[in-house]
C-alpha cells in the first residue's frame, strides 16, 4: 500500500450562516490522482483551502505524511511540499510572467542583485513544457485566461515535492493545451507527488484520475472508480440522473442578425498575444446559437471584446451589419444601445463587483437599460434579482450575499444572469460554463436556448468541444484571427479540431 501523503480528518468549516464542510474525511496516496468532483458550492474549493493553509478548520485536522500538521498560511503548506492551483488564479497581475514564477524565490547574483537573465531563461524553460506562445517577458495582465491558467500550472508545478492540488486547472484550455498538462501531472504522479484534480469536465476523470470522491453539500457522497459510467457518476454528483444535456435545436430560425463579411479590427496600438480578428465571415440569425471554436490564441475572446467595444482600442473595417444597420461599434455603450450584452471569460476582472452583493450586480447592469433616468422602483429591483436566482439557480439563495463569497460556478451564474437581465438582443459568450456544474450547465443550455427561441442571437465561444457541438446550430472555426471553416448539423469534433489545428482531417 503506498504511503498516504496528505490528508484530512472529520473536517468542518462555517462560513457566516454557511457550513461549507461538514466532518469531511479525505485521503491522499503518494503517487495518486484523486478526482474530486462535486456541484457547485459542494465544498471542494474550502476543502482544498483547508489542506493548503489558506484557512485552518473549525473541527478536525490535516495531516502530512501521517503526521498533524498546522498551517497557518500557504506559505507553511509549500514549505510542506503541497503545491496549489487556486481556482481563481492568485498571480500578479502588473508584474511579467518571469518574475510571478519566482515570486518570493527570485534568483540572485552573488552580490545581491536580481539576476534577471537567468530568471528569463529558466521561466521560458519551464513554461515550454506546455505552451511556447507565452513570452516570460511579457505581463500577466497582457495574457489570456488560458495562458494565465498555464502560468499558474508551471509556478505551482516546482513546489509540488509532495502533493499538488489543482481546483479546475483545465477550466479555460482547450485540448492540446490540456493533453500537454495530462502528460505533466501524470510524470509527475509516476514520481510519488499525490494530485488532487478538481474539475467539472466529466469527459476528464477516466483519462486521469485514479480514483474519485464525490461531494455534496460539504460532506463526502461517495468514493468510486473513475471508470464509472458517467451516468452513476453525474447521480452522485447531482443526486438525480440527468437524461439530457443538451437541449433541443429550435428549428424557429429567423433573419440575420449579426452579418460580418470580411470584417478586420485594426488596434491603435499593438498589442503582444492579442490577435486581432482578421476578414472574418459570419453571421448569426435571430433564433440561432453560433458556437467559435479555436485553439488558444485563435481570437475567439478579442472578436467577441472587439464587438463589443472591449478590446484594445482599435476601429473595425469590412462590413459588419447588426438588425440590416451598419454596426458603429465604437464603444461598450454603443454596443450596448445597439443591443448587445457580453459575458466576459474573467468574471474577477471584468465581470463582477467582488465586493458589493450579488443583488447589487445584478441590478446593477440594468438600471440603466429597463429606466432612463437611472432609478429602479425598488418593487422592479427585487422582481428582476428574484427572477435571475430562480432562471440561474444561484446558490445560496440570498442576495444580500456578497459576490465574492459564493462558490466559482455560483459567481459564474450571477454573471450569465446579469446580462440577461438587460434583455439584449445579441447575446456574447465566452466559456459561460466555465466552473459550473453539470446539472447547473443543463439548467443554463435549457435557458439560452429558450431566450434564442423568444428570438436572441447568441454567439458563444468555448473550449468545451462537447459543449460547442451540443448547444449550437452551427460553429466557426477561428485560426489565427481568420474564421477559416464552418460546421453544421452532426457535427464532428475531429473535423472541427482539425480544422482549428490547421491540418486535414
Ligand atoms: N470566504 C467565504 N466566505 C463566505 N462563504 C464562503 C467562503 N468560501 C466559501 N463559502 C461558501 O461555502 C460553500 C462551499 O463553497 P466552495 O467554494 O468550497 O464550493 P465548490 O465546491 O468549490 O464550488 P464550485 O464548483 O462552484 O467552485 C458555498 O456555499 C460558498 O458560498
Ligand atoms: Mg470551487
């Protein structure tokens, strides 16, 4: 039997009115991947905080190697040799991707200065292990979530001398990039790390894990084979069998909506790793879901930030028609009047005010939008955030929550139903289920293809190929900024895959 490396025992934590984990028992061999899957606020990113110092439980204990072990901050546990992946990547944003790798461990000349060189040269080193497309130079604030996700990967990688643990690390790369990480973590399991894989990617757990516990509601539902059907895996995680996961396609498809032919958006200014959208054909009808698929670095999210006025500050050229009107889409609040409301891939940065509650966010946006002077009866206030909770199902059920403290899939969910909120008639998505749920995603697909069929055009990228294929009438391929193919009906994943990759099928 291999040595157990990290582990918690009768485990409880509260949170204000919240008891997140409930004596929560969790055991991690040397040399394992341990899927740990679970709903939305489930309690696995709190258990994982647990066992990685960031808070320290109400009742129970974490052991290391079999001994207690007392963490008082992250620091002590990767001093332990437990490495972490935060769901929402804890990196610095203005400094460059070199120096966040060596963060608090910077390389030094003999007498005392940064060796900044040899700094450089390692970070390139390391992050070449997954993706050659990140400059170390370059600062984190100018990388794509993917390639901050993949930063993350490799800063954590180099502490993980005993156990690593990654909460959704695979939740905003496509499939190379998460074949390369596959590659990684299994080397490194074949070396002795213990891996805990946090993911909401079902598809994911027979290829990696070893072994998977399933929570629900702060307690441990059940320990199981990864290579349970997926079936009996989605009943342990929901606690109900889920026939569905796709709702069906409308076939209530009206006019064109969004036409773009050959439409280019030229920056002011370049911008390292941001791909502009180069003649791109396309068009979305009212009724209709457009999925864009691509590798990292395609410009599936510039085209969506472009259309939206979000992007880098640049002008668009070629013909872009929204409602049969040329679209001038200078700016949000000229994409906004012309009806178009955008959910970003980085709900921290962009999406939501942290802080503020989740009843505030979601009225927030619309204000404006539903009264022109910029009051909301406090009746239609409480009419619009209740409808949001009950459409999106976020958990827990109160508003007076702040955004902040709720689980990744649940802020997720605030996000997709703030923008709806306003009624838009284009709807922009990039990776809308990013940390969701399974039985939360099915919810969601049923929802926008409602809202398409009262007559939406939704274009939505996402990395989740099955998600792509499921959900949309239709899907374009973006290579380097061109849209370069396009699939409809039985569509096939490996076509589209290649046709993202460049090569032939
Ligand atoms: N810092 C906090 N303050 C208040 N409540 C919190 C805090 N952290 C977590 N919670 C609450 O604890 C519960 C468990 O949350 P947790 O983040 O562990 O869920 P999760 O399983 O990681 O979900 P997800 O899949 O959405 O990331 C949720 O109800 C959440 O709102
Ligand atoms: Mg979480």
């Amino acid at each position: 039997m291999s040595e157990i490396v990290l582990s918690a025992k009768g485990v409880s934590k509260r949170f204000g009115g919240v008891q997140a984990l409930r004596g929560v028992d969790f055991e991690l061999k040397a040399g394992e991947i341990h899927a740990l899957l679970g709903e939305n606020g489930a309690g696995k990113s709190t258990l994982m905080n647990l066992l990685s110092g960031v808070h320290t439980p109400d009742e129970g204990e974490i052991f290391v190697g079999g001994k207690p072990a007392l963490f008082h901050s992250p620091r002590d546990a990767q001093a332990a040799g437990i490495a972490t992946i935060f769901q929402e990547l804890d990196l610095v944003p203005s400094l460059s991707v070199a120096a966040n790798l060596f963060l608090g461990h910077e390389l030094v000349r003999p007498h005392g200065m940064l060796d900044s060189k040899a700094m450089l040269h390692a970070a390139r080193e390391r992050l070449d292990t997954i993706d050659r497309s990140i400059n170390p130079a370059q600062l984190v604030s100018e990388l794509s979530i993917g390639q901050r996700q993949v930063v993350a990967i490799v800063k954590a990688l180099s502490y993980a001398s005993r156990a690593l643990i990654m909460d959704e690390p695979t939740a905003a790369l496509t499939v190379g990039e998460v074949d390369r990480l596959f590659d990684i973590v299994r080397s490194l399991a074949s070396s002795g790390v213990g891996i805990i894989y946090i993911s909401h990617r079902l598809e994911e757990v027979p290829q990696i894990a070893d072994r998977v516990t399933v929570m629900r509601d702060g307690r441990v539902a059940g320990v199981t084979e990864p290579d349970a059907p997926q079936g009996e895996l989605v009943q342990l995680l929901v606690g109900r069998p889920l026939n569905e996961l796709y709702p069906r396609r409308s076939d209530n498809v009206g006019d064109v909506l969004l036409r773009m032919r050959q439409a280019s958006f030229h920056p002011y200014r370049a911008s390292p790793g941001w791909q502009a959208p180069i003649k791109v054909d396309l068009d979305v009808r009212r009724g209709e879901i457009v999925g864009l698929a691509g590798v990292m670095g395609a410009g599936r999210t510039e085209l969506l930030s472009a259309l939206y006025g979000a992007g880098v500050p640049g002008y668009w050229q070629g013909e872009i028609v929204l409602g049969g009107r040329p679209a001038k889409l200078k700016s949000i609040a000229a994409a906004r009047r012309a009806g178009l409301a955008f959910v970003t891939d980085d709900r921290r940065g962009a999406g939501l005010m942290l802080r503020m509650s989740v009843g505030l966010n979601l009225v927030m946006s619309v204000i404006r939008r539903i009264s022109p002077n910029g009051l909301l009866s406090g009746r239609r206030q409480e009419e619009a955030i209740k409808s949001s909770f009950g459409q999106f199902d976020i958990r827990p059920k109160n508003p007076g929550v702040a955004v902040g403290a709720l689980s990744g899939g649940n802020q997720q969910k605030v996000v997709l139903a703030k923008e709806v909120l306003g009624n838009p008639r284009l709807l922009l998505l990039d990776e809308p289920t990013r940390g969701v749920d399974v039985g939360a995603k099915v919810e969601i697909y049923t929802r926008l293809r409602n809202l398409a069929s009262e007559g939406l055009g939704i274009l939505v990228a996402s990395s989740e190929m099955p998600e792509l294929i499921g959900l949309c009438d239709r899907i374009v391929v973006l290579r380097n900024g061109c849209s370069v193919a396009e699939f409809s009906g039985g569509v096939d994943e490996h076509a589209v895959l290649a046709a993202a990759n460049g090569r032939e099928v």
